[in-house]
C-alpha cells in the first residue's frame, strides 16, 4: 500500500514536474545561443543524449521495441517532437525572435489539438473549450509585456515568423501521432530510437552553419542542463504524459509553460511581473484545470 501511494503520488505530480522542467527551454536558450548556432547545439544535444539513453537501456537491460512499424512509429515522432520542434524553436531564437512571441505561438498547440480532435469526432466538451479560450488569453496577458516597443519580443521576421510556425505544426502532429500510432513500450528505449532519428535529420543542416561554437561557460551549462534535465527528463514526462493521458489534456499543459518562464525570469534575470502577468497566470491556470479535470462519475 505505501509503494501504491508513492506510486500515485508521482503519477499527480508528473505534469507539474513536467511543466517546470520544459519552461527552462527558453532560459537556456537565453544561456546558450549566443554562443552557437542552432542546429549545431541540437546536433550535439542530441548525440550527448543517445549516448546517455543507450547507457541507461544498457545498464538497465532494457529491451529495444520488436516491431519495425514500432521503430518507423518512433523515428517519425522523433523527427516530429525533437527535430522539428526543437529546431523551430532554436532557430527563431537564433534569428532574433524574443522569448514572449515565440513562447506565445507554440502555446498555440493546444487549441490546434482541439481544434483537430473535433474535426474527426472527437470534440472536446464546453467546459474543456472554456479551459482552452481561458488559457489562451492568460498567456497573452503574460507575454503581452514583451511586446511593448523596444523589448526583446518585438522582432518578428517572415523568417522567424516561418521557424516559429514549423516548432507549433511539428510538437502538435508529433502529440497526435503519438498518441494514435505509438505503442506504449519502455521510455529510455523509446527516447533513444526517436533522438537517432532527429540527429539524421539535424546533423545535415548543422553541417551547412558556418558559425562556430563557443564553448564558455555559459553554453557548457546550457548543453549540460539540455541534455540532462531537458532531454532525459522533460522528453521521457512527455512521452509518458502521452501515453497515459488525451492528447488535448497533455496539450493544454503547454498553456503552463510561459508563465513558468516569466517566473524563472523573474527569480534568475531580474524580468519585471506585471499585474497582467498575475492575471494571465491566474487565468492559465484556471483554464488547465478545466481541461484536465476528470468528469464526475
């Protein structure tokens, strides 16, 4: 019974672990991408990071998926989630996209997965669409201070505009491919199989960046936390969140993520909190709540 309660109780705190976890995405960017290109960092991210899963599958005596489709399933979602959207991401930052707007279009997913679901049938209730709308409008009123004239949320290009776009489309298909096509099979060998797939993908475009990389510091600890926390933690909370719970509840936890930023912006840069930030937290968090509660039996 004590083992049943831990057990439960980590299950409860997952998605909140999860969302503290990702919203330090954009604060190591913040650290890292002044230092080195983008494409090149997620290349190295993503080889430092096989090599740490297949030790861990290696230690553990993990077994590797035994169906092909599983692989194919895998590297797809792994080109999807981490290629596709990492690197959209990275890349609009690169390209002088601010922290608030880029934080503001991928928090977009969750109503494209609504949006999704209910066109093949599968619509969300009233109240889950009250939780969406109310999400989305405390996250503009959270990143709304990042758009006054002169901030850093103020560039915003064609180019990173597009990069933008590719991170949203890519982590929305990739939670509904996962969630239709991926089997449930071992987190470790699971993040091993996609992270291969997205450094075949990555690899190539690193190869063209003429921009060398830096190692200070700075990018050290930025590659040493994206490795470590961001990849085998936040990736494998991911991928269990998928397989346990509806793809519009996983989504709307995005919805979380850039008011956790402002926060850890706030404690380690100093970023002022508005009253609208208080406000848009407020509302995001009311908005999750509606979407993930379980109906009364």
């Amino acid at each position: 019974m004590v083992g049943n309660a831990a057990d439960n109780s980590w299950l409860r705190a997952m998605p909140w672990v999860f969302v503290l976890i990702w919203s330090t995405g954009f604060i190591v960017a913040r650290y890292g991408m002044p230092h080195a290109p983008p494409m090149t960092f997620l290349a190295w991210r993503y080889a430092l990071s096989i090599l740490c899963f297949l030790l861990w599958v290696w230690l553990a005596k993990v077994a590797w998926p035994k169906d092909r489709k599983q692989w194919l399933h895998l590297a797809v979602l792994g080109i999807l989630m981490h290629a596709g959207y990492l690197g959209g991401v990275w890349a609009a930052v690169k390209a002088g996209m601010g922290s608030g707007l880029s934080a503001l279009i991928v928090g977009l997913q969750p109503v494209l997965t609504a949006i999704w679901l209910a066109a093949i049938g599968s619509a969300a209730t009233r109240r889950q669409w009250l939780g969406l709308t109310l999400g989305l409008t405390g996250l503009v009123l959270v990143v709304s201070n990042k758009f006054v004239a002169g901030s850093e949320g103020d560039t915003a290009t064609w180019l990173n505009l597009s990069f933008a776009a590719i991170a949203l489309v890519s982590i929305t298909i990739g939670t509904l491919y996962q969630k239709r096509f991926v089997q449930a099979c071992d987190v470790r060998s699971a993040n091993a199989v996609q992270l291969m797939a997205a450094l075949a993908v990555t690899l190539p475009l690193a190869l063209l960046e003429t921009e060398g990389m830096s190692w200070n510091g700075e990018l050290m600890g930025a590659m040493a936390w994206s490795v470590l926390a961001l990849t085998l933690g936040g990736s494998s909370l991911l991928y269990l969140l998928i397989q346990r719970g509806a793809a519009a509840s996983v989504a709307s936890l995005m919805y979380l993520v850039p008011p956790c930023t402002a926060l850890l912006a706030w404690m380690l840069f100093g970023e002022p909190i508005t009253v609208f930030t208080v406000l848009g937290m407020a509302l995001t968090a009311l908005g999750v709540s509606l979407v993930i509660r379980l109906p009364k039996r």
